[in-house]
C-alpha cells in the first residue's frame, strides 16, 4: 500500500487532541427509545471490524451516515461505501457511534464521530517497557495495539494486506517505530499518558505545532 489512509482521504491537516474526551475502557453506551421498535444509541469505543461498523460487539449499518472529524466538527463523508469508510477509519480507531439498534447485534449509525487523538513526532521508543513519547506524553502499546499497514511495509520493504496486532508481529517496538517519526496514536487516557489501540505512521504529513 505504501500510502496513509487519512492521505487518501483528503482530509485537513490534522493538529493534536489533547488526550480524548472519551473515557477510558471504550465501552460507554446509553440507550434510549426510537422509532419503529428500535432503540436510541450513543456507543463510544474501539472499532474492531468492517462491513459497515462494529463497536462494542454491534454492527452498526453506516450506507446513511455522516462521518464527523471530533477535531473541529467538521463532516468529513456522507453516506459512505464500506471503501470510502475504511479510507478514513481503521480497526483499533475510537470513535462515537450515534443512531439506533434493533437488537443486541446490529444498529444503524446516524453519525460517526472520530478524534486524531494524539499526533506529533516521536522523542524516544522504550522496548523495556513497551511505550513510546510525542510531546511529553507517554504512550503504552499492548499485544492488542492496531499497527497500521504502512507502519509494517516500511520496515518489510514489502506489501502487507493488512494492519496487524503488535502482538501478533515478529518484529519489536523499536523496529517499528523510531525517534523522528510523526505518527497518530488512538486509544484512550491511562495513569501515565495514553493507552494505544491504533498507531499509524503521518510521517509524510507536516506535524501540527
């Protein structure tokens, strides 16, 4: 693939969140009535599949929905296809779900709200303790950490046809990621800065700041 998702997209220049408004967990919902026998849903968490949506175990139909960038409010797709989705958002992003669910397993979004969360250049990658530092802050990478595709490519050298878990990479932190990077880290506030679920490369973008 060698390109960024949110390159392909053409969305503005991204600038730092300073750490999410979403709370921790990522398993936040709150339900209420709707018409035609659904019910009202406003889900935040991590996105873990495609084919529309899922979050929280829900796949949430997306063919009607607006896709909102958290940043400055502003409507970045409209009733996308599954393509035009994924071009914007990857497994392991957070994001804020609105709209309507007819039962345990499936919904309709109405919106999609998403924040860029953390972005900024690398000062220095621990392998010791599995975390890396953008501005200050400390991020934590787990087994279960998204890595973004072109993460993996530029250290391969070769295509991958998908982003993968850290865990499941034979390669180490520090060979992922190097001081200098500009990358996007995910996920949510912890006791020592962020927790990630996605880390993509934007090395290729101007970094905010």
């Amino acid at each position: 693939m060698f390109t960024n998702k949110f390159i392909q997209a053409s969305l503005a220049v991204m600038t730092i969140s300073a750490l999410t408004a979403c709370s921790g967990g990522g398993d936040g919902s709150t339900d209420g009535s709707a018409a035609g026998g659904t019910t009202a849903v406003t889900s935040s968490g991590v996105i873990t599949a495609f084919g529309s949506v899922v979050v929280n175990g829900v796949r949430y139909e997306t063919r009607n929905a607006r896709i909102i960038s958290a940043d400055d409010g502003s409507v970045v797709l409209e009733n996308p296809s599954n393509a035009q989705l994924q071009a914007v958002l990857g497994v392991g992003q957070v994001i804020t779900v609105r709209g309507s669910r007819s039962d345990d397993s499936n919904g309709v979004a109405n919106t999609i709200r998403f924040d860029d969360e953390l972005v900024g250049t690398i000062d220095s990658v621990s392998t010791a303790d599995g975390s890396f530092v953008i501005l200050g802050q400390t991020v934590s990478v787990t087994p279960d950490t998204i890595i973004d595709d072109s993460i993996i490519e530029a250290v391969r050298g070769v295509e991958v046809p998908n982003d993968q878990r850290f865990g499941d990479l034979p390669e180490t932190l520090d060979q992922l990621l190097t001081a200098g990077m500009i990358v996007e880290a995910n996920g949510f506030p912890s006791q020592n800065g962020l927790e990630a679920t996605r880390i993509e490369d934007v090395s290729n973008q101007t970094a905010p700041g």
